[in-house]
C-alpha cells in the first residue's frame, strides 16, 4: 500500500526530474587540498557543467 501511495506522487510531476545532482572534483588554490563542487543542475546543462 505503502508503494502505491509513493508511486501517485510522482506521476504528475516531472519537474523533478528535470535536474540532476552533479559532484566536481577540483583542487583548492588556497590549500591545494581536493574539495568537492556540488550543484544541481538542468539535465540539459550537465555537460557544460563538467567542462566549464
């Protein structure tokens, strides 16, 4: 019942699934230590994302 319930929630909106969690290494100038870059983006612009 439960996963009925869940399943009816998703189906109106796709608004949701639209963007996508996107994680970037990239190298700290102060520490030269790794951090990590996260965003949420349009699945449109993840490619853009990883190049720029």
């Amino acid at each position: 019942m439960a996963k009925k319930a869940v399943a009816t929630l998703h189906e109106g909106s796709s608004d949701g699934r639209a963007y996508t969690k996107v994680i970037k290494m990239v190298k700290s100038p102060k520490t030269g230590a790794y951090i990590f870059d996260e965003h949420m983006v349009r699945n449109e612009e993840v490619d853009a994302f990883f190049k720029g």
